[in-house]
C-alpha cells in the first residue's frame, strides 16, 4: 500500500491497511458540492467509485483497491 500511497501525492493516509482517505476543505457548501460533482462523475468514467462524504466546506473521499501493491 505504501508504493500507491507515494505515488498518490500529499493528504492521503491509510486506514487499518486496506483503504485510503483524504479530507478536502472549501470555502462554502457550494464549492464543496461542486468538487464532489466532479469526483462522481470521473469516478464513473473510470468504474471506481469511492464513499463521498459530504458536509458544509469538506469533502471526505474513501477509496478501496484492488491493485497489487507489492
């Protein structure tokens, strides 16, 4: 997990060695809509769908992987 970790850039952690979070912090509630907009619809274009969490200036992505790591 580490090596897709590296090459994921800054903010994203690993949860209990299976998955990987990062929060995003807006000004508002808009530009955080619009964010997870954009999100759903990559995360369609490519078949992989992270949680979204949603709240007022944030954005919370949780994503799972099946890529070999090692």
């Amino acid at each position: 997990m580490k090596k897709l970790l590296d090459q994921l850039g800054r903010g994203w952690t690993v949860v209990d060695d299976h998955h990987l979070e990062k929060e995003y912090k807006y000004d508002d509630f808009r530009q955080a809509l619009d964010f997870t907009n954009r999100v759903g619809e990559l995360a369609e274009a490519q078949g992989h769908h992270p949680d979204v969490y949603l709240a007022w200036g944030k954005v919370k992505l949780t994503l799972w992987t099946t890529r070999s790591t090692g």
